[in-house]
C-alpha cells in the first residue's frame, strides 16, 4: 500500500505531511484461487468524517489506486485510509496494512502552509539596480549565489529547487542552517534571470523568485547579430513605448531575460 504525493505512508503514531496536492491511494492484493475481483479504499478523518470509500477493479497485477482532489482535506487534520480486497464471490479481506484494526493504519497531516520565497544573495552577481549600473564581478563564467530561506523556518524546508533563464526548477539543494550556495554558470552575456522557490516537507511550494543580474562580456569584437559580447545572435525589438529591448540568446536558443538598450 502506498499514497502519492511526494511522501510515503505514515502511521498513526507518526502521520506523514501531505501539501496542497491531490492525494494518489495505491494498494495491491493477491488471491490464491485467483478470485480477485476488486479494492476498496476508505479514507477517513479521526473525527469520523469520511473522505472517501470507493471501489477499484484490479488491474492484471492485483493493484488498483484512487486519486482524491486536495479539496477534500481541511488543513491541519489527520487522515487514515486503509483498502480491502473483494473476490468474485463477495467475500472481503481484512484491511491493509497487516496491523490495521490494531491502530496502525496509515495516517497522514494535511499541511496547506505555503512557505515564504526566499531571498538572494551575490557579490559575484550583484544585483544590476534601478540604473542597470551594477554587472557581474568577472567576465562570462560561473559564480556563487546564495539562496536565504527568508521568512521560513529551516525546519520546515524540504529543499530549495533553482535554475538559470527558464523556470523549469531542474536543480535542488538542501538549506543548511536557513541557507546555501550555488554555482551558476551563464552561457549569455547581458541580463540573466536565476528561478528559484522553496518546498516545504509537506511538498508546498512558495512563490518563485525571480533574481534579475547582469554578466558582463569577454573582450573582443561581438560577431553578427551579437550585441552582448557572448558570440551569439541576440534580438532587438522596440517596446509599446518606443523603447528598444535587447533579448539575449543562450544555447537553445530562448530569449527570457531583457535588458533596455541605451539610447
């Protein structure tokens, strides 16, 4: 048996934290004669209140699952959910797992606490402020940038999940002591955005920030269609008021950052 939702199961004595997510409900049953016909799944508050007792056809392996909108939990209570096997010939099973009707069927906290974003520190990549003035420490290359959890207790941070120019989030690192440090390696001179958000242990997500900073370029002449100093084409474009905009390329070629190009 299993739940879904960034966590494993949990017990009655120690509930696991859910998020703000749908919550997936796996079990898998075996029958010697092979009369397995279906699962139930009975998901319940400890006031009582049932959640939901629903029944699932087992696929050829003997499991089935249920999913359960988010919407149906309150925040701050616990759950238990236990599944039961029904053969052809209507007989049921016990409940899963072994223990259940012990006390141990499995349990779970639903936490909806969206954690704060947190903030940026860099001296390798200062921030480029209200003139555009400040650039990085060095040429293109990497650097450090530290991520603070701000307003989040360290406690309750899973990890802090990064990336460079696309909010994609394909990097993570554990806070050590409220913060870390990363190194970033830009691949385009000119304005570059650093994605970064905080995930709590219930599997929460804070807002993303979004740390704007400036590399500057290798010496040496731009090549065509460059004007950042990185040897690759950027795009100009003229904004809704008469601005022009300079979008700088990285490798695969997307343009997320922009900088204002002086007049």
């Amino acid at each position: 048996m299993c739940s879904s939702a960034g966590r494993g199961l949990g017990d009655n004595h120690s509930p696991t934290k859910i998020g703000k997510t749908d919550v997936a409900f796996q079990a898998k049953a075996s029958d010697g004669d092979g009369n397995l016909r279906q699962l139930n799944f009975h998901i319940w508050a400890t006031d009582g209140t049932s959640v939901a007792n629903e029944f699932r056809d087992t696929n050829s392996d003997g499991a089935a699952g249920i999913t359960v909108s988010w919407e149906k939990f309150t925040a701050g209570k616990t759950y238990y959910w236990l599944a039961q096997a029904i053969g052809w010939d209507g007989q049921w099973s016990g409940s899963g797992p072994l223990d259940s009707g012990g006390g141990g069927w499995c349990g779970f906290t639903v936490d909806h606490t969206q954690p704060t974003a947190p903030t940026i520190r860099s001296k390798d990549f200062p921030a480029p402020g209200p003139d555009g003035a400040e650039w990085s420490k060095n040429t293109l290359g990497p650097g450090k940038i530290t991520v603070i959890a701000g307003g989040t207790n360290p406690a309750d941070i899973r990890e802090f999940q990064w990336s460079l120019n696309h909010p994609v989030y394909d990097q993570k690192a554990v806070l050590a002591a409220g913060q870390d440090t990363v190194t970033v390696n830009p691949d385009n001179a000119g304005p570059n955005l650093f994605y970064v958000r905080i995930v709590s242990k219930a599997g929460n997500f804070s807002n993303p920030f979004i740390y704007t900073f400036y590399v500057r370029p290798r010496p040496g002449l731009d090549g065509r269609g460059d004007v950042t100093g990185d040897q690759k084409a950027d795009l100009l474009v003229v904004d809704g008021a008469g601005d022009l905009r300079v979008y700088p390329a990285d490798v695969i070629g997307d343009v997320d950052a922009w900088m204002p190009r002086p007049r």
